[in-house]
C-alpha cells in the first residue's frame, strides 16, 4: 500500500485568530474556504508544498468540529493520506481488524471519496484516507429495444498482451486499431448490461473487487468508475436484480458475480439474483486445466454454489420473455451470447466471439481462444446473419464503440456507431 500525506485537518475555535498566526505570521497562502454542509463545517486550505494544511471552522453549534473543539480545544484533529485504491485499502484494514468509521468509501471534498479510520485503531489520530477521482463518471448509454431497456454499464477498464488479443495477426495490422502501452498492453472495455423487460437481469459482471494489488497491476486496473457507480446510476439497487447470466466464467465476465462481506466472507454480489450459466462452461470452470487456471477464479464460482443460486442451462433457451442465450463454442467449449429480441428488433451481446470493433475481420481470432477454428466459422456465419438481419451488436470490450451495426459496402466491412 502506497499512502502520501494530503493534508494534516486543525480544528479552530476562532477562524480569525487562526489566521493571523498561519495567515499573517507565517506568511502563507489561504485558498478560498469549501463549505461541506453535511458536516456543518467550513474548510481552509492552506497549501503546503506536496501537502496542506486544513483549518476546519464549524458553522453550526451541533458540527462535530464544533463539539471536538468544546471538548478538547482548538487543535489537531485528523491526518489525511491519499491512497490510489480506498476499496482495496479498506479491505486491507478490515482484514486486519483495523477498527473502521467508515466501511465504505464516501464522497469527500472536490470529487474524492475518503473513509476515517477510527482513533482506537490508529494511536489516537483520526485518520482519513481518500481517493481522487476523476472528473466525472462516463454516461450510461441506454438502447431500447421493443419493450426490452438495455443499460450498458461498466465495471472500468483493464488491460490484456495486444498479441494475445489478436491471435495470429501481426503487430504492425492490430497496433493500428488498438495502440498498447509500454508493456504491449491494450486497453479494454468491461460493459455488463443491465436488461429491464419483465425481469431486472444483468448479463456478465465484470472483474468485480477482488483483486489484488499486483493482479490490479498486472491487468492495470481502471476501475475508479466501476459496475457499482455504474448500477447505482442507473438507479438500481443490487438486490432488485432477479437474474445474473453469464456469457461465461472468464474472470473478466464473472469476477463481479461475488463480492467480500463486511468480514471478509466472499458471498454473492446480488443477493436475491438466481445466476444462470451453461452447464459445460460450469463444469469446465470447476475442472480448469493449466491453461484455463488463471481465469477460472474459483472466489468467483464457488460461493455462489455454496449459497445454491447457481440454475445451469443445457443448450439454447429463452432466460426469460425477450432474452435467449446461443452457444458459440470458440473462445471456451461452452461460451454463449445473448440475443435480446422484442418488436421485431433484435440486439445481440456478443461477448468474446466479437470482443472488441477491430475484431470485425473474420480472421483476427483472440489467441486466447481454446478452439479458433470453431470460432471462425461461427463467427463467419454470424456476421452474415448480423448484416443481413441488422442485429445491433453490443461490444463487451470496445474502449470507445459500446454498440452499432455491422454494415457491408463494396465488400468491406464496417461498423456504424449507435452507441
Ligand atoms: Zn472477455
């Protein structure tokens, strides 16, 4: 864990004596005050170099500034550390029966989230820890489709080898689609998708929380925007949502499926959710070979199986009223995707048979896929199925295209943007 000092808080009884000392004697600089007014307190910043100093001015008799000072006089009242991952953090803590204020992350000043570490855990200091965030969340993109309202959601971003993305194509072709980092790694959408038809679903999870710090290296993490600010900006609760389905149990598609409790218990992510996966993509999950090891988790798998909310389809089947699943082979023996059809419209979740936009030509197959040939000719025979009946495919993995039409003209493929 990587902490750096943020700024150190002082509680002031009189703002105007505060300022003349570190004001005036001191000679520093006083940046324009922030209200917080669920706190019932005015802050002061006063930069410090890297650092700041935070003079905390109540502005009500019941602020807990207000109370702090009665009882112990103007002072030192927290030490504030910035922290890359809160979330990851805050686990860390709790595992070490640190004792928490705050469980959660909550949102602080200027776009950050921040936690308090309780005093009786800290030698006396209340400690703050937060996070910046970035600017704002990206939109939730919305396809209607007849009576079915898809939500594409998203759990951040990751990042995976841009060779193995793209099998047996050469650099120089992918590099111009997709332009990888320093470690020749592209960067990747996680888009679940929520569907409101009769029932509240969401298709995939993402990568869900539970990484480590050096898996969240490994994948470079960018998940300070994930699947629950996404849920709970589409104003949806984990519990209202009745069926989690899996286009299968990568860790990128069914890590979100599971989530630690406040003790560290690791328990399905939705609560009232059945989740429904295919029987042999299942059975290959729960039977990784050396191959499939680092992507079957079994911390995503199992507990759901513990709690008996596991329902395994055997073939193609409607989900429910509007949603029906295919088997796709290819990328894993049992992998699926999703058509979502109502009003003669249809959209298809395509999940890892057409990942991401560049993998439109028929050929440029992931090299993680365990047969390709087999995706190459379904995917042969879908994209023509996709043109001719104009599917609106949705791309789980696509940075910046989260869903179009794939269009044919003068024989070169291509897709146009809706979303
Ligand atoms: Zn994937």
């Amino acid at each position: 864990m990587k902490a750096v000092l943020d700024h150190v808080g002082i509680a002031v009884r009189d703002l105007k004596e505060a300022l003349a000392f570190f004001r005036d004697a001191l000679g520093l600089e006083v940046e324009a005050a922030e209200e917080v007014a669920s706190q019932r307190v005015r802050a002061h910043f006063v930069p410090t170099g890297s650092s700041s100093l935070e003079l905390l001015e109540a502005t009500a008799p019941d602020s807990p500034i207000a109370r702090f000072v009665e009882r112990r006089g103007p002072g030192l009242h927290h030490v504030t550390l910035r922290v890359d991952d809160l979330r990851a953090v805050l686990r860390q803590l709790r595992a070490r029966g640190v004792k928490l204020i705050d469980e959660e992350p909550r949102p602080g000043a200027a776009g950050s989230v921040v936690a308090f570490v309780h005093p009786a855990s800290a030698h006396g200091v209340l400690v703050e820890l937060k996070q910046l965030m970035p600017p704002a969340p990206p939109p939730l993109k919305t396809l209607q489709v007849g009576d079915l309202e898809l939500v594409l959601l998203s759990d951040g971003c990751f990042y995976l080898d841009g060779g193995a993305m793209f099998g047996v194509i050469p650099k120089p072709l992918w590099e111009k689609k997709a332009s990888p980092d320093d470690r020749n790694r592209i960067r990747m959408a996680m888009r679940p998708v929520l569907v409101r038809g009769s029932r509240t679903m969401l298709i995939d999870a993402g990568c869900g929380d539970k990484f480590s710090p050096k898996l969240s290296e490994i994948y470079r993490l960018e998940r300070e925007w994930n699947l629950q600010h996404s849920l709970a900006a589409a104003g949806v609760s984990p519990e209202s949502i009745d069926i989690v389905l899996a286009s299968h149990l990568h860790f990128d598609h069914g890590g979100g499926f599971t989530a630690p409790d406040t003790r560290g218990i690791v328990r399905p992510r939705f609560s009232r959710a059945q989740y429904v996966a295919r029987r042999g993509e299942w059975e290959d999950a729960m039977h990784p070979t050396e191959r499939t090891r680092a992507t079957y988790l079994p911390e995503n798998l199992l507990p759901l199986a513990e709690a008996g909310v596991v329902q395994l389809v055997d073939e193609d089947a409607t989900i429910m009223p509007g949603v029906r699943v295919r088997r796709t082979g290819g990328h894993t023996a049992h992998h699926q995707m999703v058509y979502l059809e109502s009003g003669g419209k249809t959209a298809v979740f395509t999940a890892d048979l057409l990942p991401m936009t560049a993998h439109l030509p028929e050929v440029w197959i992931m090299g993680y896929d365990l047969y390709p040939l087999e995706t190459l000719s379904f995917k042969r025979a879908f994209l023509r199925e996709a043109i001719e009946r104009e599917h609106l495919i949705i791309f789980e993995h696509d940075p910046t295209i989260a869903a179009g039409y794939i269009r044919e003209r003068d024989g070169k493929r291509y897709v146009e943007q809706v979303a």
